[in-house]
C-alpha cells in the first residue's frame, strides 16, 4: 500500500532540504520511544524535526494500517457513508487521509493534536483535501475541547501513549461522541492486543455492536502467548529506506483495531486471522469464528467453493 498521490507529493515537500544524517538520528530516537512505550510526560513528536521524521518513516505504516481497519468496516457496513469525521490524537492526520481514501462522501472533520509540531504539518498536508478540516489543540489524556458528536470517530496510535488509568474514561468519552462508528487502532503487538481487549470490553458494555475484526463479542478465545493482530506490508520510498538503513523497498506494518458501532454490520462466520499456508490442492488458515472460537481449518479440493475461497483468503479476510 503507498500513500495517497497528494499525501506523497507534501510528505515529500516537507522532507526536502533535511540532512539525511538528522533525518536518520531523529528517527531512531522516535523508533526507540515508540517500542520501549515511553510515558515520560513529553510528545513523542515534541519538535519539527522529530515530526518530519515521524513523517519520512511512520505516516506510510500507520496510513496503511488505518486504511486496512477502513475496509475493514466498510466491507461490514457497506451503507456507512459517514459525512463527518473526529479523530484524537491525529498526529500529520493519517485517520483523516485514510477516510478520505474510503469513503468519498466525507465533508468535515474535526482533528485534535497536543503536539504543536506535528500538527502544524498535519495542517500544511490537510490544506490540500477539498472538504472542511478543522484542527484543535488538545491532549486526549484529559483536556479534550468540548466536542460534537461526528458520524465517524478514530483514535489510532494513542492509547499506547497514555497512563492505563486514562484509557477507559477517554474511550467512554469518544464513545458519546460517536454518531455511528468508532475505530481504534493500536501496534499490533501482546501489549497493543491487551489494550484493545480491554476496550473492546468497555465498548460492548456500553451497548456498541463489534463490528470487525471479531466476528462475535463473546470473550477473545486466544490463550497468550497468542495474540490476535494484523499485517499490511507498506512501500518504503527512496528517503524512507535511507532514514532507517533499511535495502528492501517495503516493511510490514503490524496492528491490531476494534470498530464498534451504534448499528450492527453483516453476518460474518469467520474472520483469518493468521497468514494462509497453501499446499498442493490444500490451504489451512487459522479462524476466529462467530460461535466465540478459534480453530484451524484445512480445505481441500473436495471442499468445492470454499476450498477455492479459502486459497484467496488473506490474512484479516472475512471467509
């Protein structure tokens, strides 16, 4: 997956002019706080340069991810048309580009950052969509604006910045600020699942419908050290692979999402959530299935339709 061609053409117009030595130093700094989950009280992002980074290095990933969790919904909830958007913690504003990608009858959003630096970047890129973008300041560990509710609300790449004791009010916050659906997004790391457990469990108590990816909401069959997460393998641009010493020309973003709406979605039987191992005239994939279980499936030939199924399936297909 690359980037929407505008979103390239202003990623690539902050970068110009950046020492590639600077350019590299910040994004192992950045790289190094985002695996260690550093909670030191700083932004992540506390500087241009750092945002610039984040930038070169980590809007590709997370814009993939988003945009995957997106499809995800959409193909649950094909009569979503969300017209208006609120995203927390939006950083350069990969949620709202990856809506943008989706659904083509967005008209608004409403993006809120506590970084004053990557903001501003997130302003610069934004500029460029042909609908309305409003962007605030604030920190979604307490001091949120005071807010509408949108049809769509994101919260990607945040909770795993914030104090575990902040995570549950801001979800049920978002959660009243939620017209329709809400979509959480997370690294898709034991830790990342861990986070989105406990949000999916928040959410189903408070009524929402789990749209994707589980396709039930009895309690999550995997058994640690399982973990349920996701892949999408993302292009490296030229800068990219040079800013992270890196030769081959793409990496694979894994996450983890919950998207829990006020409406059910589509009846899913399965969801694979494993990477496919095809045979000769055989494919086994790994399912979570909508009785609340998890099992391995082997289809074969004799299976007919579903064993041809079974050999397009990837991994996060509904099957």
């Amino acid at each position: 997956m690359e980037l929407p061609p505008l979103l390239r053409q202003g990623v690539d117009a902050a970068l110009a002019g950046i020492p590639l030595a600077d350019l590299s130093r910040a994004a192992g700094v950045l790289s190094a706080r985002y695996r260690a989950e550093i909670r030191d009280g700083r932004f992540h992002l506390s500087d241009d340069l750092a945002a610039r980074a984040y930038l070169a290095t980590r809007l590709p990933a997370t814009y993939a991810a988003i945009r995957a969790a997106m499809n995800a919904m959409a193909e649950e909830r094909p009569d979503f048309a969300p017209a208006s958007l609120l995203d927390v913690g939006s950083g350069p504003g990969s949620a709202l580009w990856a809506a943008s990608e989706c659904w083509a009858g967005l008209r608004e959003a409403l993006l809120v950052e506590g970084s004053g630096a990557i903001q501003a970047w997130g302003e610069r890129l934004s500029a460029q969509l042909p609908f309305s973008v409003e962007w605030r300041t604030g920190d979604a560990a307490g001091s949120l604006p005071d807010l509408a509710p949108r049809d769509l609300v994101t919260l990607a790449y945040v909770l795993d910045e914030l104090d575990p004791q902040a995570r549950g009010p801001l979800i049920e916050r978002l959660w009243s600020l939620t017209g329709d659906t809400l979509l959480i997004v997370e690294p898709g790391t034991p830790a990342g699942w861990e986070r989105i457990l406990a949000a999916r469990a928040r959410l189903i108590a408070l009524g929402a419908h789990i749209l994707a990816p589980c396709p039930h909401a009895k309690a999550c069959p995997l058994v640690q050290p399982d973990w349920c997460h996701f892949s999408r393998r993302v292009a490296r641009s030229r800068l990219h692979r040079q800013a992270k010493g890196a030769e081959v020309p793409w990496e694979d973003e894994k996450f983890i999402y919950i998207a829990a709406s006020r409406h059910s979605g589509a009846a899913v039987q399965a969801r694979v959530i494993a990477p496919s191992r095809l045979g000769s005239g055989q494919a086994k994939l790994k399912l979570c299935s909508e009785n609340g279980t998890v099992e391995e499936r082997l289809f074969t030939k004799r299976d007919g339709a579903a064993f041809k199924a079974a050999r397009r399936a990837n991994w996060g297909d509904v099957l």
